[in-house]
C-alpha cells in the first residue's frame, strides 16, 4: 500500500515541478504578462517564442540525458 501511494505523490510532484518549469520559461521568455507581450513588434514576439520553444528542447533534451545516465 505504500508503494502505491509513493508512485501515486511521484507522479503529482513531478507534475507541479513540470507546471513550475513552464511557468518560470514563460515569464523568463516573454516578461511579466500579456501586456508587455502588446507592445511587442511581431518579430520581437516571434523571437520570443522561438526562444522559449528552444528553452522547452533543450530542458526535454537535458531530462532524456540524464535517464539516459542513470544506468
């Protein structure tokens, strides 16, 4: 029973830590909001987001290095 519960609060926590990852690359990438993301000229726009998805590839590509490195 225990082990189930440890399994079942793993996968919680490693959801919030997911959510809190994306968070901090959203406000790191395009400031503190929607406004600051309007005064934006469409490239600046597009070089944020182009900046925050090679963010996301790099976190996804550090995780899978790190399974990888376990054994």
């Amino acid at each position: 029973m225990d082990r189930i519960i440890r399994m079942v609060m793993n996968t919680l926590i490693r959801q919030l830590v997911n959510r809190g990852v994306n968070a901090g690359i959203n406000r790191a990438t395009r400031g503190r909001g929607d406004a600051r993301e309007e005064s934006m000229t469409p490239e600046q726009r597009e070089s944020a987001r182009s900046s925050q998805k090679s963010t996301r590839q790099m976190i996804r590509t550090m995780r899978k290095a790190s399974r990888f490195t376990r054994f």
